[in-house]
C-alpha cells in the first residue's frame, strides 16, 4: 500500500458537535457569573458566591484555553471576553493606583480586627498595635471579657480614649484611639450590630470621623435584606458630609455591588489603593475549609492618602486584622 492509498481519518460530527456543546456549556457559568458581576444583581444566595469572584476569573482560563486547543473560535471568542472582563474586575487590586491620594500630611496608622465573639487572643491584638504604632484601633464582635482582657494586656497604656459598646456574642463594637475622642457614640444598624464612632483631630491634621463597622453577615436567605441596609445605611464621606475612615469588617469584598455603591460616594479602599486588594482576610483562619477572601475593609476619605497596608493573623480569630498606614490633610 502507497502513501496515497492510506486511510483518511476524519472526526465524527458527533463527536464534533459533542465538543463545542460542551465548551458553550463551560462557557455558561462565567458568562452568567460576568453579567451578574457587571450589572451588581446579586439574588439570593448568589450574595454569598459573589465573594469568590477572584477564583472564578481564574477558572474562566480554563474553557478559553480548551476552545482554543479545539478550534472553537465563536466560543473562543466568548471566553476570551469573559476572561478579559473578570480580569479587569479583580487584577487591579493587585496594582498600586497612580492615585493614592495626598502624600503629605500627618501620618495615622489604624487597624481593624474581629474578634469572633471575643476569644481572640487579645495579647497579640496589643502587641499588633504597639509594634504598627496604630493609633486609631475598630473592634468588632467585642465582648465585656474581651474588653477586660484588653485592658489586662495594657491596651489602655497605648489608647487611652475609647467609645466601647462590649456585648456578648458578635454584636459588640470598640473604638480605641491614641487622641480624644470628639462627639462620641454608638449606633446599632439594622442587623443588631453595634457600630462606634468618634472624630478626631491629631496635632497638625485635620478632623476627620472615625468608626467601627461591622454590617450584618448574609449568611442565611432571612439575613440578605438587612445586609444590603446596612451596607446602604453606612455614612456617606462625600459632598458636605465630614471626611470619616470606616474600617472594620464589611461582611462584603469588592465584588458586591453593595459595597462598591458605599465606595463610590467619597472612600477609597485602603488595600486596593496601594496593589494589596487580593490578601485574604477571612476564611481557612480557623480550620474552616473555605478559600480567604476580603471582606475586612479600611475605606478613607479621597482626601486621604494612603501609603501602605499589611494584613495580620490573629489567634483564635477567623478574621485577620488589616492595618493601613494613611495620611491625613493638614489643618487648614
């Protein structure tokens, strides 16, 4: 037999047919995942995935490389989209803004750290403040045995001005700061949670408001309603409203249009101003088989600059703290 007279192999249509049916199908969630990301509809329990938004960018990779091997280009073409518009979403929080807001000013160092239900370990949340010299400290799920340990391990030594509203379980709230506190309270928002406050006016800056956050978790259907409440009743930073740092734990990443709604009125966010917008903060920390993801935020007045942010374990936490270093404006 002559090579002209070897067999031609030739693919099956339905085999052929059988492989774009199912590249259009791995097509479907990402696509599906892309317009919800774009619009900020979140239904149901769709809240609770859309924090794992970095990781199905991620796997978006995966039918544009399969239509790509097979020669699917209709398909190829709409994965690729996919892949290019979850990458635009999420790969910029690993890069530094060319705005980071004013560079010179006082300096503040501040940090966040929930406590769940305060067994924490509070000596590692002083030590964290005294080796960061944080000066302004947001607690959250902060109960009157945590407060007295805190004051135990010497926290008052370094914060002596504090708004506390201590509670058992998850809805307590602290605020604790190197300079006085100014017109200080405490709210509890639609989701029971306490949330201080309080402004202050370090030597040489200007005032600005400070203050716990801690929206309620949508963790069950019964919950989602007063999560976007809480998120959507969080104090505006923009127009005539005074410059304010909210900073604590959100319950929201970036991929919740809830909270890219409260970020658009007048805050940056810390982490994802200075290309550290991809550290988890909650998640595996104790021992639960769950991705990290960011749902522990500081967001600053846009009149506030922000240098840098490192994010910090927290024993018998399963937050992490985050500390920011900021630059408040001048006094004028």
């Amino acid at each position: 037999m002559t090579i002209t007279d070897a067999p031609v192999v030739e693919t099956r249509p339905g085999r052929r047919n059988g492989v774009t049916v199912l590249l259009w199908l791995l097509l479907v969630p990402g696509l599906a995942w892309t317009v919800f990301r774009l619009s900020g509809w979140e239904p149901g329990r769709l809240i609770q995935l859309m924090a794992f938004t970095p990781y199905v960018a991620i796997g978006s990779l995966i039918p544009a490389l399969l239509a790509l091997i097979c020669r699917r280009w209709a398909a190829g073409v709409v994965a690729a989209l996919v892949v290019a518009v979850l990458a635009a979403c999420v790969v910029p929080r690993a890069l530094p803004d060319l705005d980071r807001g004013p560079g010179k000013g006082v300096a503040l160092r501040v940090m966040t750290a929930n406590l769940l239900l305060g067994g924490a370990d509070t000596n590692e949340i002083v030590r964290l403040v005294r080796e960061h010299d944080v000066a302004v400290l947001a607690l959250q799920e902060f109960s009157p045995k945590a407060e007295a340990r805190l004051a135990a391990a010497g926290l008052g030594e370094l914060l002596p001005h504090h708004e506390l509203a201590a509670e058992p379980g998850a809805t307590g709230s602290g605020l604790y700061s190197r300079f006085p506190l100014a017109d200080p309270g405490s709210r509890r928002n639609g989701g029971q949670f306490m949330q201080t406050f309080g402004t202050i006016r370090p030597p040489g800056a200007a005032a600005v408001v400070v203050e716990s956050v801690h929206p309620l978790a949508p963790a069950a259907p019964e919950a989602f309603g007063a999560w976007r409440t809480d998120l959507a009743n969080e104090p505006r930073s923009d127009g005539d409203n005074p410059r304010r740092i909210l900073l604590g734990d959100f319950n929201a990443t970036l991929d919740h249009g809830a909270l890219r709604e409260l970020i658009a009125h007048g805050y940056r966010d810390a982490a994802d101003t200075v290309g550290k917008g991809w550290i988890g903060t909650w998640g595996p920390y104790d021992g639960d088989l769950i991705p990290p993801v960011i749902i522990d935020h500081v967001l600053v007045d846009e009149q506030i600059g922000v240098r840098d942010v490192s994010v910090h374990g927290v024993k018998d936490s399963d937050h992490r703290s985050v500390v920011a270093e900021l630059t408040l404006p001048a006094a004028s």
